[in-house]
C-alpha cells in the first residue's frame, strides 16, 4: 500500500501545482477553454492519447476481452480509431479554419440563433456528464483496490480532485499534463500487457488454453454481429467533441491534421493491448469476477508495487486526463453555446470566464451524481455515444457539403433522432437501434430541408469549401 500511496500523492501534487501555474497564467476566456488556438504538435498528440485512454480503454476494454475476447477490439476499438482517423484527414483543416470552440458552435454559426441548443445540450448533459462519471467510477476502483477505500468515498474523492484541477487550470494545464500522461499510459499498459502474457506461461499456453471463440476477429455472433455493433459507436467519434477541441486549439491547420493523425495512430496500437490482457485474464482471473474490476486485480496481482504502481498511475492519469476532458467539453457547450450566444451575447471576458469555471463546477456535481447509481461502464459509454451519433453525425455532414440544408431541416432531423433512438427500445421493431436513429436524421433532415427555405440568420454556406464569418473575426468582444 505504501508504494500506491506514495506515487498517487507525488502524481497529485504535479498535478495541482500545474494547475496553481495555469490558474494565474490564464487571463482570458480564450485561453481557459480552447489555449487560444495556439497548442503546439507533441502537446496535441499526448492529449489526444491521453483521452483516448480514458476509462473505456483501462476498464470497459480490459473487462471487455474479458467476456467477449478480441473482437471488442473490432466492435469499438478500431471503428473508433478509423472514424477519428476520417475526421481529422477529412474535416481537421476546414474545422480549424473556423476558430470555434464546440460542436454546437458550428451549428450556432451556420444556421443561427438557438441553432446550437440541441447539439449543446446533447454534448453537455447526454455525453459528458455520464462519462465523467465514468471516471470517477474508474478512479474510485484504483482508490478502493490500492488504499483499501469505500467506493462512494473514492467517488467523492475523485470529484474533488478533479473539479479543483480543472476550474485552476483549464484546457492549457489539461493539455500539457496530457502529454506528459500518455507517456505513463503507454509504458503502464505495455508492461500490464507483457506481464499478462509471462504470468499466463507465454503465447504457446495462451492459445492452448483459450477458446478460439475469444480469439477470433468475429467472436461467437460473426461478421453481422461485429459490424452492427461497430456501426453503434464508430460514427460517433466524428463528432466526439473532445477531437474537436484538440482541433480548435491547434495553432494552426498542419499541426491539427499532423498531430491528430499520429495521436491516433497510437492510439489504435495501443488499444489492442487492453482486449489482449483481458483475454489472457482468463486463465488466472476468476471467471465470475466483475470485468470493471480486472484490470485493477490483474495490476495488483501481477505485479510487484514498485511496478504495478506505475501501471495504476498509468490508469489513474487516463482517468484524470478523460475527466478534465469531459468535463471542459460540458463547460464550453454551456459557456459559448448557451450563456454568450443566447443570454448574454454582450459579455466581458471576466464573466465570462467566471460562467466557464461555474460550468465546471455544475457539469461536475451533475457527474459526480451519475457515478453513484452507475453500474455498467461499457453499457452506460455505448448508450451515450450511440445517442450522440444518430443526432449529430448527419446534421455535421450536411452542414460541411450541404448548402441546401435549412435551419429547420437539421434542427427537426436532430429533435426526431433523438426521440427515434431513446424510444426505440419499447417500439418492438426489427431494425437495429442504430440504423433506425440514422435513418430518421437522413430522411428528416432531407425532407424537411427541400420543402423549407433558409432562414434569415442562416450562413448559406457549405463549410468544407466555404469559410463562415467566424474565421474572420472583426469583433473584439472576449478581449
């Protein structure tokens, strides 16, 4: 225990004295949630990598290979990476040329007025909160595992931790901490991932000893199986706020692109790693063990402290850096979206940045009720995702190709995709969940946008070719 306390204590006091620096480095709205659109390339890279192994990596993947074997990598795993990949090859440079800060600040500047609500709202609340609550779900294991703590103390803890964090330091102190993480994060996972295989007797034993079922591609269901459930997910991480703001805050179109691309490179070779531990887990762990605890006991058992407590640093700096993430993610959408853009479009930066670090605080405390009735990691991170994709990812596609698109088209495709997906499970139809989302957003979003005309507030623009005003700006009013 002594090893575990010892580096979790040094680990969270650079944390915070990076956020005591930050906090009075940071003198403006800007810098707070996006760095001024200024990140350099490493620090977009470990960012990148860091929040991409959040909780979903270190416990719902390691739980995940676990019960299903290697096809969870094909599932969620590489959709994921290659759908990230598609958004930042595609879609970073003309994204970075707008100079936004959120996803529903796209749709605030293309269409206008209130268009921003329904995204902002679906980003903060439907998505951040539940996944920040997974975090701190994540953490609360490590404290219980390693200092013996109940687990509705280790959520409180992990809530006090990381609000103080982000409400000091904001998207700069998240970002520069992130790249030093990912660092940590790779070698923890790398040496959990080499003890695994030395501890189960080596490759030879492994396969001898695992049913083929968990070491194929297609597991037990098959190809259907597999591309459904990667259909689920895998749109999502094109509109995964998260890369978008890593995009924003690049100093300039290269190095969003360069830096993405190679942030996710990575991270796709590391994800492999979490289903592969937790299928050779299955020739020591016990079987009926709960999967969002093994990647704790496989840390604690297998290794020596001095070890291991780097492997759980590995896991608890994920944990940290996909909070403050999640949690900037929340606050931006309120801040910029529903604060400056509806009530109070006149705002001065300090109320501004006062609103930001109050968002953060009420996007916490939302979360921090969420991680006490969570029970499924990998359930509750599937649902979000599939929610956001069937809402946003064709409204995104439309407004990047399609001027015709009207402020009513896309404002109705979201409202009926979202009702579509939330009620599908009592409809008793036979099309996948998924698809059924999608397939109302496409056919609304269509119809109703070539029977509508455009709106007065609208930017009749297709983004991808056209820059809207924001990338332009003449105003000074955050200054």
């Amino acid at each position: 225990m002594a090893w575990y306390l010892t580096y979790i204590l040094l680990y969270f006091i650079i944390m915070f004295v990076m956020g005591f620096y930050y906090f009075f480095r940071i003198k403006t709205y800007d810098e707070y949630l996006i760095g001024s659109w200024n990140t350099g390339f490493w620090p977009i890279v470990g960012t990148i990598i860091s929040t991409w192994c959040g909780a979903a990596v270190f416990i719902g993947w390691v739980g995940m290979g676990f019960t299903v074997g290697l096809s969870g990598f094909f599932k969620f795993a590489l959709p994921g990476v290659l759908f990230s990949l598609l958004l930042i090859i595609a879609f970073a440079g003309p994204l970075r040329r707008q100079r936004l800060y959120t996803i529903a600040d796209l749709f605030g500047e293309r269409f206008g007025g209130r268009a921003g609500i329904v995204p902002s709202v679906l980003s903060a609340f439907i998505y951040s909160v539940p996944t920040l609550a997974l975090q701190m779900v994540g953490m609360s294991t490590i404290f219980n595992v390693t200092l013996g703590l109940e687990i509705n103390t280790g959520i409180t803890l992990a809530f006090v931790v990381i609000v103080v964090f982000t409400i000091l330091g904001g998207l700069p102190a998240t970002i520069i901490t992130d790249a030093f993480q990912s660092i940590v994060v790779v070698i923890g996972i790398i040496v959990l991932a080499i003890a695994s295989i030395v501890y189960a007797g080596g490759f030879e034993d492994i396969f001898a000893n695992t049913s083929i079922e968990y070491l194929s591609p297609l597991g037990p269901d098959g190809l259907g199986e597999v591309l459904l459930y990667a259909l689920s997910v895998g749109p999502f991480y094109m509109i995964w706020q998260s890369t978008w703001q890593r995009i924003f805050a690049s100093k300039d179109e290269r190095v969003a692109k360069r830096a993405g691309i190679t942030g996710f490179l990575i991270g796709g070779a590391i994800s492999i790693l979490p289903f592969t531990i937790g299928v050779i887990a299955r020739q020591y762990a016990p079987l009926d063990m709960d999967p969002d605890l093994l990647f704790s006991y496989v840390a604690t058992e297998l290794l020596h402290p001095a070890i291991g407590g780097i492997v759980v640093l590995g896991l608890l700096a994920a944990l940290m850096t996909g909070a403050t993430s999640f949690i900037l993610q929340g606050s931006s959408n309120l801040t910029r979206d529903l604060y400056q853009r509806l009530l109070k479009p006149d705002a001065r930066n300090k109320q501004l940045m006062f609103t930001a670090r109050l968002s953060v605080v009420i996007i916490s405390v939302l979360g921090l009720f969420v991680s006490y009735f969570l029970t499924d990691i990998e359930s509750a991170y599937q649902w979000a995702l599939r929610l956001s994709a069937t809402v946003l990812v064709f409204p995104f596609l439309a407004v990047m190709f399609w001027k015709r698109a009207t402020k009513a088209g896309m404002l109705w495709s979201m409202i009926l995709a979202l009702m579509a997906t939330i009620s599908w499970p009592f409809l008793g139809i036979a099309i996948d969940h998924t698809i059924f989302g999608f397939s109302v957003s496409l056919i609304t979003l269509i119809g109703i946008s070539l029977i509508t005309k455009h709106d007065d507030t609208e930017q009749v623009r297709a983004v991808y070719w056209n820059d809207l005003n924001s990338a332009n700006p003449t105003d000074e009013t955050n200054k």
